[in-house]
C-alpha cells in the first residue's frame, strides 16, 4: 500500500509538470506589435497586451510578431524576424509603463495646443480673459479661481516695445504725411487715410468693443444678469454721453465766437472805408463764414472737440487691451500679441488722421495728443505685468468693471464713427465726399469697406 501511495504521487506531480510544461511551450509567439512613443507593445496568445524589449533595433521598424518564444526562469524570451532577440515584461510593468505613457501623451497634447491651465481644466480666452472649466463635469462648471501658471516675463517687457513702437508709427505717420509740400498727393493720402480710419473705429466699437463687454456680461462667473439688455444700455449712455461732451462743447464755442464778433463788429463800424469799399463789418463777416471749423465759426462744430472725443473712447480701450494682454496665458499670448500690433497701428492712422485735420502746428498740442495714445497700450501692459500674478479676470467685480468700460468705449466710438466721420465726411452739407469728383469718392469708398473688413476680421482673434 505504502509503494502504491509513493507511485500514484510521483504520476501526479509528473503529470502536472507535463501540463505546465505543456501550457508554457504553448506560447511560442506574440502578435500584433505596435509602438506607443519608443516603447514596443504586443498582445500575447492570451489577449493580454505586453511590453517588449528588444536588445537591438530592427531595420524595418516594429516588427509584426516575434515568435520563438521560450521561458529562461519567469521571463519570455523570443526572437523577430531578423533574429534579434527580445524579452517580455512582467504584466504589472507593462500596465503601470504604459498607463505612465498614456499619461504623458494626454499631457503633451494638452500642452502642445494650449487648452489646459492645470490639472483637471480646460481654458480658453474671451477678449484676453481666461475662461476655465473642470475637465469631466457634466454640468462644465465654470472655474472662478485664479489660474497659476509660469509667464514668460522677459518676453512681455519685451514686446511692450514693441506695442509702443507700433503704436507711434501709426498715429504719428498721418499727421508727418500732412506735412508734405505737394498738395495733390496731400489731399489724396488725406482722403484715403481718414476713410480708412473711419471703417477702423466703427469697426472697433461693433465687433470688438460691444462684443467683448457683452462676453464679459454674460460669463459664467458673473452669473445671470436680471437686466438682459445691459450691455446695449451701457453702449447708449456711452452715446449719450458723447453727444452730451460735444454739445455742450459747441454751444460754448458759439457763445464765445458770438460775443467776439459782435465786439469786433462794433469796433469796426465805428470806422468808415474806402469809398466804393463795402463796409469793414461785411469783410469780416465774411472772413468768419469761412473759417471751416475756426473757434469762432458759429455755423461748424469745433473738430478738436470731436477728435477729443473719439481720443477719449480709444484711450479707453487701449488701457484694457494692454492688461488683458500680458494677463493671457503663453499659449494665447503670441496669437493675441499679433493681433494686438495690427490693431493699435490701424487704430492709430485712424486717430493720427483726424488729430492731422486740426489747425496749428505739430507741437505741442497734436505731438500730445499722438503721445498719449502711443503710450495708453504700454502703460496698461505695465499695470498688468504689475498685478500678473494676482489678476483674476473671472472675479465679478473684475468683469464689471472690464464690460462697462468696453460698452462705454463702445458707445463713444459709435458716435464719433457714424456722426463725427462717417456722416460728417459723406452727407452732412458741407462734407469733403459729399460733392468730391468720382475718383476720389471711389477711393474714399473703397479705404472706408477695407477699414471695416480688415479690424472685422481682426476680431476672430482678439
């Protein structure tokens, strides 16, 4: 009995070790090789996925299969097509190598097209602010927080330059060009730049200035406004608020220059004049009536009140342009720093054209005028370098604030664009466009519709 129980336990594990051995020789080859990164994967006889190493690099690429393949202890060892040898990770650094892998690709795409702010968010930009949400949530809960994140700061000092630069070029250009000896070419660079400049500014307020304070009301952060029509209300007292300025400006100017010739008038009709002559009042009257926009006209509105007002409404913007610039993620910032040239350059001949029109020298009171817009952008710029760390453009009283002073901009730019330039220019009596011969009406019209293509299109990006 004792020899019989010692046989049976000797077949039995004989019999097991056969089952093994069989079960292990079996996988004699793995399938389906694939590359994720540098690492090679397979699937095994099993269906399980695997990682390879290979000892040496075929010259084909990433072999179809290995086969050949054999135990040296637990490890797998087989061979590729070529011969070369290779062996099979264990599965739990397989899972743990390639879930790491998998990792680092999502990031990297993440990274490589700029859309995450952290871990766990989402971002993109409205008009230069950051609007994040968390990654997974059904409902994408708006993220109000500030975003940390490393800013490239050498890069920001650097291009507030830049801006500046930009920034003088076009606004000083208009008013030098004005200045040349050759009245043709004068009158024509004159037409096609102020026409230009008026589709600029009406452009600004449409698309970008209303567009921009109307995201800035309807984010998320700030949550349902109980007033839907707040943005159009806040551009309407911007209106308001220009017409009022020049107005008010204009019955001034009329009251002074009213009081001043019939001064004058009295002084001289005290006088007679040459016999034949017409009386000395008439002369001056009619030097008066033909002053064309002269602090003593009372027929015209004083232009410099108009271009003060239209100045008024770009400097605001230019301030918010240059701190919602430098707050943008470096993922955004290049993108938007173009943009951002091209739009203080066009904004900037339109504005140098209408300062131009004025009476008087260059310095110092148009030289100032152009100064202060080339140097708005850049000083907001600084404000935001200033508070970059700590600038939250998602915080309530933030976007308030941001959305009123764009639909006010807004609203001022609506009216110096239509009624001071536009209307002024091509309709209203005594307009440059409104009796100029055809070739000129052609070139007015035609800078007037690229003015607005161009600062429209602009508006895709910022």
């Amino acid at each position: 009995m004792r020899f019989l129980r010692v046989v049976l336990i000797s077949l039995s594990a004989t019999s097991a070790y056969a089952a093994t051995a069989t079960t292990t020789s079996a996988r004699t080859s793995i399938t389906g090789c694939h590359s994720h990164g540098s690492d090679i994967f397979c699937i095994d006889e099993d269906g399980q996925e695997v990682q390879v190493s290979a000892t040496a690099t075929p010259t084909t690429g990433v072999p179809a299969q290995y086969t050949g393949c054999h135990y040296h202890g637990t490890e797998m060892h087989c061979k590729d097509a070529e011969g070369n040898g290779a062996f099979v990770k264990e599965e739990s650094t397989t899972e743990s190598g390639h879930d790491h892998d998998e990792h680092e690709h999502e990031h990297e795409h993440e990274h490589d097209h700029g859309s995450s702010s952290g871990s766990g968010k989402s971002c993109h930009f409205h008009a230069g602010v950051e609007h994040c949400v968390d990654e997974g949530s059904e409902e994408s809960a708006p993220s109000c927080g500030i975003q940390t994140r490393d800013y490239d700061v050498p890069l920001r000092i650097g291009t507030l330059f830049v801006i500046l630069v930009t920034s003088a070029i076009g606004v000083f250009a208009p008013i030098l060009l004005s200045k040349l000896p050759f009245a043709t070419v004068n009158a024509w660079i004159s037409v096609v730049i102020k026409q230009f400049g008026t589709g600029i500014i009406i452009a600004t307020a449409f698309v970008h200035l209303y567009t921009h304070a109307t995201l800035m009301f309807t984010n998320d952060c700030l949550g349902e406004l109980e007033y839907e029509a707040t943005t159009s209300a806040v551009v309407m007292a911007g209106i308001f608020l220009a017409f009022l300025f020049e107005y008010i400006g204009h019955r001034i100017i009329v009251a002074r220059g009213s009081k001043d010739s019939s001064s004058g008038v009295a002084s001289i009709s005290q006088e007679e004049g040459p016999k034949g002559s017409p009386p000395a009042h008439h002369s001056a009257l009619a030097h008066l009536g033909h002053s064309h926009g002269s602090p003593l006209d009372p027929t015209k509105p004083d232009t410099k009140f108009s271009v003060l007002v239209m100045e008024a409404g770009v400097l605001f913007h230019s301030i918010l342009i240059g701190l919602t610039l430098v707050v943008a993620g470096d993922s955004f910032y290049k993108t938007l720093l173009v943009v951002i040239v091209f739009h203080q350059f066009f904004e900037g001949l339109a504005l140098g054209a209408r300062i131009a029109t004025l009476p008087g020298a260059i310095f110092p009171s148009k030289a100032l005028m152009a100064g202060a817009f080339a140097l708005i952008t850049p000083i907001g710029m600084a404000i935001g370098l200033g508070v970059l760390n700590s600038f939250n453009g998602n915080e309530k009283s933030t976007l308030i604030a941001l959305g009123t002073l764009d639909a006010l901009s807004a609203g001022i730019l609506v009216w110096v664009g239509v009624v001071d330039m536009w209307a002024r220019d091509w309709v209203i009596e005594g307009g440059e466009m409104l009796d100029a011969k055809l070739g000129r009406v052609m070139a007015g019209g035609f800078s007037l519709v690229v003015g607005l293509v161009l600062m429209g299109l602009l508006g895709k990006w910022a």
